[in-house]
C-alpha cells in the first residue's frame, strides 16, 4: 500500500487552528499528525484483525449494534465497545474535551463531513492513506468521497450521504389540486397558490437556527462560500453569485410570507409535519426514516420528489447531511481500526445492513448500483420506489463545495446573523454579510489570512 504525503496546506492549518471557545472548550491544540508507520500491507491490516483487541467506537447511529454484531462474528477476536456519546455537536464537545484531557479517546468515532476538517486540520484524526485508503475510493460515490479527501489526505471513510429531495405531502397537493414543483420558479408559484387556497398551509418552513439546509441550498444554487486557498488563507465569500442567487429567492419567499420561520425537530414542528401544515419538507434522502420513526401515524401520505431546479432541464443536487467514520490519532490500535473502519463502511454485508436496519443511506456505489436496493418499496412513501430517485440525486450533486475549518463555530453564529434575517423577513443580504464579518473576524483570530475572493 501507498503512503500519502499531506499538503503543506493541511500542516499549516494544524498548526494554527484552534479550538472554537464559543463551543465551551478552551482554546487547545491537538497530538499532530502522527509518523507514518513502515509500509503497511493488507496483510498486516488483516494479522491486527486477527490479534485480541478491543476498540471503542463512538457513533450514535440506532440500532448499529446489529451491524457491529456481524462484525465481531467475523473476527472474533476484535471485541467492539459501541457508545453513543452523543450526537453531532455533543458528540464533538465530548471528543475534543476528550482529546484535550488526553484520556477517554474512542478509537474510532462517526464524524459528519461538515465537522470532519475542524478535527483533520487540527491533527486529532489519522490520514488513512497511511493505510491505503485512497484504493477505496472506487467503492463511494464521488461526492462521498470529495467530502473525505481533504487536499490529498483521506480522513475518514464513507459511511452515508444525503443526497437533497423534496418530501412532500401528496395529500394536501392532491387536495389542493396541486403537483411539486420542478423549478424554484414553479416553487414560488405554487407557495403562491397554496397560501390563496388555504392560508392555514405553507408550502414549507424556513429554520432560523439551523446552518444546514441554508449550506445545501447555497451550494445546489452555485454558491461556494468557503474554501481553502494555502497553507494559511481561507475564502470566505458570501456575496458569490450562488449565494445571492440563494438570497434573493428566500428573501422573497420570507417576505411576502410565502414560508413560515419554524425550528426544526422541535415538538411544534412535528406537529406542524404531522398535521399537513407545511407541504413538504426540503430534506436529505435520509428523511423518510426521521419521518417514519417521529411520526409514524402519517404513513403513506408523504412522496419524494426531485429538488427544484434552477434552470429547467438542467437538475443540479447538493448534499445534506452524512458521515464519515475516523480513526483518532491517539488510538493505540491504528490498523485494527482502520481495519473496523473500513469493513463497517465498504463490505456489502455491513452496508446492507446499515441500510435495512439502521436507516443509513448507503455511500457505497455497490448498494447504491443495486437492483435489491433500488426496488425496495418505502411505507413511508406510500410505496413508492424511492431509491431510484435518491440515486438520481446522488449522481446529480455538485463538485467543489468545501466546509471551513471551523465549520462548528459557523454554525454556532448562523442564528444571530442569517437566521436573524429569516425570523424578521428581512433581506438575508444583510445576514450574509453579518455572519461573513463574524467569521472573517474568528478565522483572524485563529491565525489565518482571509480572503473574500472579491
């Protein structure tokens, strides 16, 4: 197997980049980049299989002792300590109070693509190409595996994506003698016809709090606010034309109170979802299961439809949501892990499993390519043949979108800056340019040089 280098960019970034304050966690620096082992060998990667061993492994996915189970059967002798320490950002707040203690490190952890460069960067993940990772790429989908190859070094491997669709309420359309829209032209226009027929309904809401969709949404519409310039310079640029693009569409739909400001995930909004107050849900391909294990009581009535276009006959996805899972730097057990790592999230067995019984969307272009799998019926949907249309999207989605180092505290700030101007139908203009203040100013603080690509 190869050895890779890492840029000069990554050692850089390593070496500036600290922890978010704003996340509760005192500035810190993480154990760098360890040395890259002799030349590794799959066979020494299956001996490490083979060698009583016991990993932890952090991941709040349901129900993956199921998968893990399977694990453990093939190498017996590599025993799997599953915790659920939290998900997402408690997960994180956890691992980097770990981290900096220097005790309680898990081996392995799920990691989301948006947070996996804050932890590369600072040195606290593995790059797996010391492993040989890079020869796994065939397996994923090219925008999977876009979101673990930073500049030249893999940080994780695959474990799921979220390819964005529209699940709509095929009920209320159908009432309303309406169908989904396929351009956001047509979005506006049906927003337009629901509030007319039934000012009750909105055709969706627009969450204030929440950095992720409005990420997906900018990046479907061509904007690329973010990126890594060199070894000490970041982009940020939210006044790209993708990005206005963004803004001016949902200014409008804000202001003429087309949608309705609502957080997600609340106990208002699952009533709201439930009750067919809002049409359709902007989602990843992931959300059927979130709706079929909240709300089950409404199966049947929901359908997937593409993401609205911004050009007719030319569809263009984005990405929301997903994971990678990472072997930390500090792990005593490198290879069994990467081992773990890698069979969890590439072997069929172990990816159809996270599929039927924990609800991931595959990453892997096997499933993703398979007939079993593109065929399976989906109750939630109605039985509608889902699959095929996530895969569509999956194909569809854009290249070049990056996530900062310190994505983490982008998010944090979101509300007080973007989501200010959402909950006050004001122009989301002025939010850009207060959440771009915001972290120019944090990413100086941290070390780097900024540049507004302006």
């Amino acid at each position: 197997m190869r050895h890779s280098t890492r840029v000069t960019a990554i050692a850089a970034l390593s070496a500036v980049l600290l922890a978010p304050a704003a996340c509760g966690v005192p500035s810190q620096s993480y154990p760098g980049p360890q040395p890259p082992p002799p030349e590794v060998k799959a066979a020494d990667i299956e001996r490490a299989l083979q060698t009583k061993t016991t990993l932890t492994f952090w991941s709040w996915v349901p129900n993956l002792r199921k998968t893990v189970a399977l694990f453990e059967r093939k190498y017996p002798k590599i025993k799997v300590n599953l915790i659920d320490a939290g998900r997402s950002r408690v997960e994180y707040t956890k691992l980097r109070a770990a981290l900096k203690a220097g005790t309680g490190v898990p081996d392995v952890a799920q990691i989301e693509y948006f947070a996996l460069p804050r932890f590369a960067f600072s040195g606290a993940v593995t790059d797996l190409n010391m492993y040989g990772a890079e020869d796994l790429a065939r397996r994923f989908s090219p925008s999977a595996w876009d979101q673990v190859d930073l500049n030249g070094s893999v940080y994780a491997i695959p474990q799921d994506t979220g390819p964005m669709t529209m699940i709509y309420r095929k009920d209320v359309f159908d009432r309303l003698g309406l169908t989904p829209p396929k351009t956001w032209k047509e979005f506006v226009t049906v927003a337009e016809e629901i509030r007319r027929k039934d000012p009750r309904v909105f055709i969706t809401n627009v969450d204030p709090t929440d950095s992720g969709i409005a990420d997906s949404l900018i990046w479907q519409a061509g904007g690329r606010p973010f990126g890594i310039e060199n070894a000490t310079t970041i982009r940020i640029d939210l006044q790209d034309k993708g990005t206005r693009r963004w803004a001016r569409l949902w200014t409008r739909l804000s202001r003429e109170k087309l949608v309705e400001p609502a957080a997600n995930w609340t106990g208002p909004w699952w009533k709201n979802m439930a009750s067919g107050r809002y049409a359709l849900w902007i989602t990843g391909a992931w959300g059927p299961g979130v709706i079929e294990g909240a709300i089950p009581r409404t199966k049947g009535v929901w359908r997937a439809a593409p993401l609205p276009s911004w050009d007719a006959g030319k569809p263009v996805n984005a990405e929301n949501g997903g994971s990678g899972v990472s072997v930390l730097a500090t792990s005593g057990h490198q290879l069994a892990a990467y081992g773990f790592a890698r069979w969890l999230n590439s072997d069929p067995e172990a990816v159809r499993s996270m599929n039927t019984v924990s609800g991931v969307f595959p990453a892997t272009t096997g499933l993703l390519e398979s007939e079993e799998f593109l065929d399976v019926e989906i109750p939630i949907l109605g039985g509608q043949r889902a699959n095929r249309l996530f895969g569509e999207g999956s194909e569809r989605v854009a290249k070049g979108w990056q996530y900062l180092p310190f994505q983490l505290y982008a998010n944090s700030v979101f509300a007080g800056s973007v989501g200010r101007s959402l909950s006050h139908a004001t122009d989301l203009d002025t939010g850009l340019r207060a959440w771009e203040q915001r972290l120019a100013a944090y990413a100086r603080r941290q070390g780097f040089k900024v540049s507004s690509g302006q």
